[in-house]
C-alpha cells in the first residue's frame, strides 16, 4: 500500500505495506477526515506562487534562459549602416529639390502678379494726371512730382500731384517700369520726286515738342542723295547707296527745325519722308509694361513682356 507524504507544501503518494482504515481499494490513501483537509488550507496560497514560479522559469529556459535574459539587458541600440545613411540623404535632397522647385515657381507667379497690379494703378494714375490736366506727363517718374512738369510747348494747369506716391518706379524683379506716349507725325509724309535737269534740294521747316523724335524714308530706288536736320547730317550718301527700302533714324527735335532733302540719283526715282515724335498732347496715349524677370524685351514664362492692357 502507500503512505502519504509531503514535500514542498504538495502531497505525494508513496507504496505503503498495508491496507489502513483510510484506503477505498485503489491503493492509495485519502485524508482521515474534513478537519485534516482544512488543516492544510493554509499552504494553497504558497502553492499557487510555487506554481508560477515554476512556470515562468520553464518558459524562459531554465537557468540558461535566465543568463539569455540578462545578457539581453547588455545589448546596446544598433547603429545606421553606411549604405542607410546614403539612402536616406539621397531621398531628403531629392524632397528639398521639389519643395525649392515648387517654392521658386510660386515666387515668380506672386511677382508677375505685384506687377500687374502696380502697372493697374499707375495707369489709373496717369488717368487721374489727364484728368486733371488734360495731358498725360512725358516720364512716368513725373507723377510723383508735387509741382507741375515743366514743358516747352504744354502746360500742366490743374496739376494734383504727385500721383501714387506709394506705388513704386521698379517692378518686382528690380527694373524699371517701361513707359512711353504714342508718336504723332509733326513733318510729311512728304513725297519728293527727282525730276530731271539739277539735282532736287529742298529746306522744310515745322514746329514740335522738343525731345526725340523718328525719321522714317521709303525708298524705292534713290541711290544718292541725303538729308540735314538742324544743320545736322542724318542720313548721308553712302547710306542711300544700299537702296535700303525703309531708312529709319532717331533724331532730336527742337521747337523750330529745319530739314534739308536733297536727291541727286536718276531722274524718276521718288523717296518718302516723315517725322514723329512722341507728344503730350491732348490726343496722345501711353503703353505701359514690364520686362519681366530677365529685364529684356521678348522672352517665355516669367521672362515675357508684361504690357499693360494685354495681360
């Protein structure tokens, strides 16, 4: 038979040499009674503990698991590789590169848009100038003036100014807004014919705005001849030589000036002559724009012209 024993708070069962008054003929022994069983209450709590004890041992492999385990606490973080770090800062410069690209577009764009707004309100400016006036002024830089413009032939009665005191002479790109009044013919077209027998010459005189002015000839055929400005040679000999279709010269006019035609080419041959100049007057009309970004006249994208009234 067995005879129960126990060890570390949990019974076992050993063979016994004899039945006791206990045994219920499987041949092991059971408590005498309830008391004994309730006197071993006490112990199930300690049980319990050894148990998990026990259990969390196991599951990390005995003591060996237990030396793993505090070999794990030793390990240090690992460190970027070489290649990683490479990689890495490839993709950031990459993503640095669209955000720049796409912050450099979104500059330009507010720029294009400053200037047009600045050009808006000159030429509303300019409006309120000739309102007041009944004249555009000849320079741009004139509406900031608080006196009226000085000119030779025009008055500026009525003067306001300045105009747009806050609206700035150079666009967003750090040129100068391009202003100009519209030209009117002050001399021709004047047809002259050489006819035969002397050479053609011929003295004009007209009265202008004093500043500068363009002279424009069509020429079908005159191969010699030239022509004076106030005593000053504009276009000469060797010029009508090249038969040139259309000669076109910037001059300077006075109040009064004087212009000498003379044509000593063929008998027959006919040449065309006409003078403008850019004018304050009453009928007069400006053009306003802006280079753009490279501050050269044509161009793409951010480099075109800004032309006030076209965009």
């Amino acid at each position: 038979m067995f005879q129960s024993n126990k060890l570390a708070g949990q019974a076992c069962l050993t063979p016994t040499s004899e039945k006791t008054n206990n045994s219920v003929g499987d041949g092991y022994t059971r408590p005498a009674n309830k008391a004994a069983q309730k006197g071993n209450s006490h112990l199930v709590p300690l049980l319990s503990l050894t148990k998990a004890v026990i259990l969390c041992y196991t599951l990390n492999g005995g003591s060996k698991g237990l030396r793993e385990n505090k070999n794990l606490k030793k390990l240090k973080p690992r460190g970027m590789t070489l290649l990683e770090l490479l990689i890495g800062t490839i993709v950031i410069m990459i993503l640095l590169a669209l955000i720049g690209f796409q912050l450099k577009g979104m500059v330009q764009k507010a720029k294009v848009s400053a200037a047009k707004a600045t050009m808006n309100g000159f030429a509303l400016c300019l409006s309120m100038a000739k309102d007041d006036t009944n004249l555009y002024p000849e320079v741009l830089s004139d509406l900031k003036k608080a006196v009226p413009p000085s000119h030779a032939t025009f008055s500026f009665r009525g003067w306001s100014g300045p105009y747009g005191g806050t609206l700035s002479l150079n666009d967003p790109w750090g040129n100068e807004y391009q202003y100009e009044l519209s030209e009117r013919t002050v001399f021709g077209p004047e047809t002259i014919e050489r006819e035969t027998g002397k050479p053609y010459e011929e003295t004009f005189t007209f009265d202008a705005s004093p500043g500068p002015g363009t002279l424009i000839i069509d020429n079908p055929g005159v191969t010699s001849g030239n022509i004076i400005l106030n005593g000053e040679e504009i276009v000469t000999q060797n010029e009508f030589k090249h038969t040139t279709p259309t000669i076109i010269k910037s001059v300077t006019l006075l109040s009064a000036n004087t212009i000498t035609i003379k044509v000593t080419s063929k008998p027959g041959l006919t040449i065309a002559i006409n003078i403008t100049a850019k004018t304050t007057s009453k009928e007069a009309t400006f053009t306003l724009w802006s280079w753009g970004k490279d501050g050269c006249e044509g161009g793409e994208k951010y480099n075109t012209d800004i032309v006030y009234g076209i965009y």
